[in-house]
C-alpha cells in the first residue's frame, strides 16, 4: 500500500538531529520563550526575507493574531470586511469571523484554485480593509494586479501561507509578499513540527510586537497586560525541531517538484484533469490535487490498488453547519472544485517506483 502520507517516512532522515534537538531543549531546563524560539523566529525570518517572525501555537492562531493585531492598532474595526477565497480550508474565515470582521467570499480560478483576482474590485465596498489570499495547496497566489488593487484602495494584503512554505513570488518568498502573513507548521505541512506550531511573518514592525504581546496573555512585560491577550506561543520543543528540519525545506521541496513534474508529464487520462504547474518556483506542491468527476469512484479503485488519497476539502465553508446564514449562498466554482477534487500522494518520502506506480494506476483507470 502507498498511503497517501507517511509521517514517520517524512522525519525519518532527520530522527538522529530531532532527538539530540529534542534532548538539549529537556536538559537546557528552559520550555517556553527561550533560546530556542528565538533562534528560530531569527532563522525563518532570514529564509523569508522579512525583519520578524513571531512563533505561535498553531497556524489558526497566527492568522487570527494578525486581525486581532490590526483591531487593536486601529486598522481595522468591527465588521469590516476581509476578502477571502470562497474555497479555501474553513481555518481562513474562522481567523476572519473569530475577530468580529466580515468575510466576503470571492470565487476562485479554476485555472489555478486561488482567488480570482479579476473579480476582487467588484467585491470591494466602503468597509473592506483587506484581503486574505491563500497559496492553495502550495500555489502562491499573489501577483502586481492583487498588489496594485490592494493599493489602489487602501487594503492590507494578508498571506495565508499554511501550505505554501519556501513557495516565491519573483525572487520573494510566501511570508514576504504581502503586509503579513500566517503560516502552519502542522506536522504534514511542507515544514512540519511534531505536534501543533504556527507563526506570523511581517515587516512591520508595530505588528509584529503587537502579536508578540497578543500571544502572551497581551504582555510585552511579565505580569503587566497591555491587552486582553491569549496564551499562544510556540513552544522550545517545536522550535527546536523546526530549526532542524528548516535546513532540508529546500532540497525536500525540490523533491516534492520532482514528483510533481513526474505525475504532470506521466498521467495521461483524459478522466483526470491534473493541476495547474505554476512557474518554476512559485509551487512547493504541499498537495497534488487532482480533478475527477466521480471522486468516490476514483477513490475506491485508488484503494483497490493499492494508492490512498484524501479529499482537500469535502465540503466548501459556506455549506458548512458553523456557517449556517451561508448554506442558501452559491458559489459555482468553488462548488464545483469542492465536489471533483483528489489529492494523490505526493511527499519527500515517496520513492520514484511509488510515484511510478500511482501513474500507471491513474492512467488504467477507466
């Protein structure tokens, strides 16, 4: 069987430099907020090419502390609105509402599953103040017309960058393109943590230690609350493992391209309609995502032989129960993409006769 991932294939090559990480941070007596944090905020922000970083619990969180922060600053308020991709995972509205703020959903392009950015002024109205773009499945979705409309109207540009770490842009990094970003270290993700960690990157510098108070019960100083902040930090065990496992993102997503250009040129299926390339550096391939009208079908025949997938993501958020005042809404792209995608395995672990072998059962099905 080839499931579709393997955790422990993933930190395998690693387990030696994670154990004596893991070791150090248990002998240094010292857990949270320590050396190790901050030796990783300093190390991430040189490969995204931003002045801080700022490590969190989790993904969800970093990008609610960006909104948070922007509130408490004055930059938003109160149901302002954020755009928002309509098909994107439910973490990136849930960061939006948990603040208060007003999601407006805009379709996606089908050529690329990221927003469409030639349908973003008509969504725009006196009370939006952003857009939250999200590198879907590895995919950066940013470029000089989201920029030049973000600036024509005054609008804060915040990455959502969970899937989309050592993506580029022209030479510039996810994390680095807009005016901040969240990224997730979720164990599966392109760098992945052991457990739970996420992180806020920027160049403004206000923010960034407004996030830093917010995710420490709002305190730049112990016992003093400047805000009513929450407790969210990435913990010396995590960082010290990201630390590690930084070093090979590079070389593990140029594999992770390897195995994309493989699926691209190998599978010949006119049932399957395969993902869009993107250019050379601005995919990191954390999915490979399929289309395929009967994805229950095509599921079980995968399984059959041998191939697990999983489906990214069943259901759209707008016809999620957490939304109910959404579900009468419709969105027929996003629909559409939700109903027909199939992510194939695809990771730094899988050998060239695995990826051999999800092509030929992808080009026998029928």
């Amino acid at each position: 069987m080839i499931p579709f991932l393997d955790l422990k294939g993933l930190n395998a090559p690693h387990k030696d430099e994670l154990m004596d990480a893991v070791s150090r941070v248990i002998d240094s007596g010292w857990y949270i907020l320590g050396d190790n944090v901050a030796s990783f905020e300093r190390a991430f922000s040189d490969y995204c090419g931003v002045r801080n970083t700022i490590g969190t619990g989790n993904g969800l969180d970093a990008l609610t502390l960006i909104f948070r922060a922007y509130k408490e600053l004055g930059i938003f308020h109160e149901g302002d609105e954020i755009l928002v991709p309509a098909n994107t995972y439910i973490a990136s509205i849930l960061a939006i509402t948990e603040n208060r703020l007003t999601a407006v959903l805009v379709e996606p392009d089908m050529g690329t599953y990221n927003i469409d950015c030639d349908l973003l002024e008509a969504s725009i109205s006196e009370r939006t103040k952003g857009i939250l773009t999200v590198h879907l499945y590895g995919l950066v979705s940013y470029g000089d017309k989201m920029r030049s409309i973000a600036d024509q109207y005054g609008l804060k540009i915040i990455e959502d960058s969970a899937q989309a770490a050592g993506a580029e842009y022209e030479g510039r990094r996810a994390g680095s393109l807009g005016d901040a970003g969240g990224i997730s270290f979720f164990p599966s993700k392109n760098l992945g943590a052991l457990g739970d960690a996420g992180a806020v990157t920027t160049d403004d510098d206000e923010l960034a230690e407004t996030v830093r108070a917010l995710r420490n019960y709002g305190s730049h100083t112990k016992y003093r609350n400047q805000y009513a902040g929450i407790n969210s930090r990435l913990d010396e065990l995590q960082a010290a493992v990201l630390k590690v496992k930084l070093q090979y993102l590079d070389s593990e997503n140029e594999r992770r391209r390897e195995i994309a250009a493989r699926y691209l040129n190998g599978i010949d299926n006119a049932n399957l309609i395969l993902p869009p390339k993107g250019t050379a550096r601005s995919h990191v391939w954390h999915l490979f995502v399929v289309r395929v009208e009967e994805r229950d079908t095509f599921a079980a025949y995968l399984r059959d032989k041998g191939v697990g997938t999983m489906v990214h993501y069943p259901v759209p958020p707008h016809k999620q129960p957490a939304y109910a005042s959404w579900n009468d809404r419709h969105y027929p792209i996003t629909e559409k993409i939700h109903k027909t995608v199939i992510s194939l395995p695809l990771n730094p672990s899988l050998t060239d006769d695995d990826a051999q072998t999800v092509i030929d059962v992808c080009n026998a099905y029928k």
